[in-house]
C-alpha cells in the first residue's frame, strides 16, 4: 500500500485527558533526575529531616545565597549556580583540619603568647599591640584560609582536561572575586553554625541562637565577603598579568589582612561603620574595575540600575495621502552605432627550436603557480570545530560567536608567519576585544587588538565566551 503523502493521518485530538496526562509522572523519573532546578529542593528537603535546627539552617543559607547573589549581580559574569559550593566547602574542611596547624604557624610572629590572646582580655592592651597581634592571628591567617581555596583553583583548575573544572578557572579579577565570596560562605557557615551558634543554644535557648545568628551571618558575612572579594581581585588580576604576580598576591593580602584587624580591633559603632563602609567601598571599586578590564566583557550581563532619561525613539509621521510616486527615470540619449573596422591581421607563428628557452628573450615573465601551502601540523580545536592552521588562515565572525571584527569585514582572526622566523606560526587578533591567552606553562596573558598570539601545541585562548585549543 501506497503512502500516504504527507504522513500518516493524524487522529483528531480528543477532548478526554490520556492517560499520560491524568498521570504526568509515569515515566518522567530520568527527565525529573535530570533537571537542575529540582536539586536545591532535595537538598532543603533533606536538611530539614537530618539538622537539628534546621529553621535557623535554612534562614542561614537563605541570607547566605541573598548576599552571594547580590555580588554575582555586581560583578555580571555568568557562571553556573554550583560555583560556591565548591569553595564553600574547600574553606570548611581546611578549617576541620588545619585550624591548629595554621594557629602555630600565625603564632611565631606575634608579640602576645597565642595562649592568652582572648578577645575577653583584648581590652587590656594598647591599641597598637592589639592592632599588631590581630592583624597576624586573625587578619592574615583567616584570609589565608579562605584564600587557598582561590589559589588552588587559579593553578590548578586549568591543568584539569574535565569540563567540569572550566568555570573554576581564575583568569580574570572577576572569577578571583566570585570564588572568593563562595569561599567567605564556607568561612561563616562554618564559624556561625557549627561553633558559635550551638553554644548559644545551648546557653540560652533558640532565641539566644536565633539573635546570635542573625548578628554574624548580617554583618560578619558582609564583612568576610567584602575582605576576601577584595583579595579576591588582586588574585585574579595576578593571573592576567602573570608579571609581579607573586608582589599583586600579597599587596592583596595585606589589604585583606588590615581591614579584617580594624574591624576585629574596633569596638565603638561609628568606627566599625566607618571601616566597613571603606571595605565595601574597596570592593565595589575592585568589581568595577574588573568589569572594565575583563576580557569577556561583551558578554557579562549589564548590572546598571539607572540607564538616565533617554530621548523617546521618534515616530514616523504619516499624512494620510500615500506620497507622490518618483518620476520615471528619463530615457538615455541615442548615440549612432559604431563602426567596426577590420579584425586586425592573424600573427604568425614563430616555431621554436627544440633547445630554445621557454620564455622568448625579452618576453614578460610568465607568473609560476604557487604550491599550495602546507599544513603546520597544528589544529585549531574551537567551538566544536576541528580547523587546520596555516598562514593565511581566516576565521569570520561565524566561526567565533561573540567577537566582532575590528575592520568591519566580518575577519576576526588570521593566522600569520613571524616577520623574524616563518617557521612560526601566530594568531593575530582582528577583533574589537581583547583575548586572554595560557601558555603550555599555564600562564596567562592578554592580547589585545591587532597583537599576536604564537601558536604550540597546549596553547589555549578565550575569545569572549568561548574556548580554543591548540593540538
């Protein structure tokens, strides 16, 4: 039998509900599995039947992910929602199992045994002592643990082939600053919950627990985000200008390190809120400056609240009477035919002789035919595309989404000879926006427009929102 064109007949839609639609969750469990937005609701789920408070977790990690979601929105990069788990939860364990190994160390320094340095006796000394000793005991060593978090991933991250450790790469201020926030999270979360708040459980019940929560995760959260985000730039700035980068990772630190001391030496209202003021003020300044320098600026989400009153877009106007059609264009003038003369007389033939050259002297040379160039060996992996690399080589605005060329015809790169040696091959940028660029070493540079990147094998670089790999 025949088919039937188009298709076979569809059957009218019936109005009675299948049973598929009476019953949407038979065979749904892999798709219900695999949607993401489903895992946060079993994770509450579970929370709530394993805690022992678990209202004051949830209200916890509800102010917890507000604030880090405020500091995403600042910074506009985009980035999957796991993101500060990972650092979380690195800062959490480093802090199970490291506290004491990091109080000896931060101990050596100081000008107060570590054993009588509590902040109950903290009154007793002169301010400058005070400021000192909080700066190494507390300062330094409490950003230090929320930075290794930050540090591991910035060298680490990029030597690991899995996908899953692309959005943990620090090659810019702002992944410095977003890792850095998550691993402030872990710190409070941590700190707050696990030690201080079950001992005001303990001592004077929810309501002593609730107040004490609500003091450390409102304003010690906010005070943690802003020294290690802060930290948190200068970490990435390092690894986007490799050059001093040991010297911009501890300018970092040390920036860190005193504004967390001023806030833990102060002990009036109107200090604390001048110190934390400036720190938030540090950090605004810093995403600010991260945005602008951010080699994937053209796709970070805009952050403006406020655009300024824009002129209205200008309506066309219209008369009601259609307008006048153009006059018909005027005829071309007539020109007499011209006269064809003669065709010119044919040229004879000259025979060569068998040992004669094969251009006449005096002939124009006959152009030879280039050999069509060579392969370099390397490949160019980009965008799920395999390309072979030789000189002249051309990739469009098409073959990397998100650039823009620089001299309007649609050419965002180009693969060139070096002046100096043509054995080696480069990339050079013809777009509107700088790439970020990492070496075979893992280090990183920036190439702005109209530069050059030299091409080897492990070499990989970021157009924007995308990745390419030299093979």
């Amino acid at each position: 039998m025949a088919s039937r064109p188009g298709g076979p007949y569809q059957q009218r839609e019936s109005d009675r509900p299948t049973k598929s639609q009476l019953f949407p969750f038979l065979g749904k469990g892999k798709e219900v599995v695999s949607k993401a937005h489903l895992i946060p609701y079993a994770v509450l789920f579970l929370l709530g039947f394993t805690l022992a408070n678990p209202f004051l977790w949830f209200l916890a990690l509800g102010l917890a992910i507000g604030t880090y979601y405020l500091v995403y929105r600042q910074c506009g990069k985009v980035k999957p929602m796991w993101l500060p788990l990972v650092p979380a939860v690195m800062t959490a364990l480093i802090i199970y199992f490291g506290l004491d190994f990091f109080n000896q160390v931060f101990s050596i320094p100081m000008t107060v045994p570590n054993s009588s340095f509590d902040p109950q006796t903290w009154s007793q000394y002169p301010y400058p002592t005070l400021l000192y000793n909080i700066f190494v005991q507390v300062g330094l060593k409490e950003e230090l643990m929320k930075a290794i978090p930050v540090l591991l991933c910035a060298f680490l991250a990029p030597r690991i082939t899995s996908a899953f450790a692309r959005p943990l790469e620090v090659n810019e201020p702002l992944d410095g600053i977003l890792l850095a926030t998550g691993s402030a999270l872990g710190f409070t979360m941590y700190e707050t919950m696990l030690q201080y708040v079950p001992q005001a459980l303990h001592q004077g019940g929810l309501n002593a627990g609730l107040d004490l929560l609500l003091v450390r995760v409102g304003g010690d959260l906010s005070g943690h985000i802003a020294y290690s985000g802060y930290w948190g730039y200068f970490i990435g700035l390092a690894m986007m200008k490799p050059k001093g980068r040991w010297q911009t990772i501890a300018i970092g630190w040390g920036f860190a390190g005193i504004l967390h001391a001023l806030w833990d030496s102060l002990d009036s209202p109107l200090p604390m809120l001048a110190v934390g003021i400036i720190s938030y003020a540090l950090l605004g300044a810093a995403i600010l400056k991260a945005r602008q320098i951010s080699p994937t600026r053209g796709s970070n989400f805009a952050t403006q609240l406020y655009h300024g009153a824009q002129a209205p877009a200008q309506q066309p106007q219209f008369t009601g009477m259609p307008a006048p059609l153009p006059p018909p264009p005027a005829a071309p003038a007539w020109t007499p035919p011209q006269t064809v003369g003669p065709p010119p007389p044919a040229r004879p033939m000259t025979v060569m002789p068998a040992n004669a050259p094969s251009v006449p002297p005096g002939a124009p040379a006959i152009p030879q035919q280039t050999a069509p160039q060579q392969s370099s060996g390397l490949t160019f992996f980009v965008a799920g595309q395999r390309n072979s690399l030789i000189p002249g080589r051309r990739f469009a605005e098409a073959d990397l989404p998100g650039l823009r060329a620089a001299a309007g015809d649609g050419i965002v790169a180009e693969v060139t000879r070096h002046p100096a040696d043509p054995t080696i091959l480069g990339l050079k940028n013809l777009s509107t926006a700088a790439w970020m660029a990492w070496t075979p070493k893992g280090e990183s540079r920036e190439i702005p427009s109209g530069k050059t990147i030299r091409l080897s094998p492990g070499t990989s670089v970021q157009f924007g929102n995308i990745r390419g790999e030299i093979l």
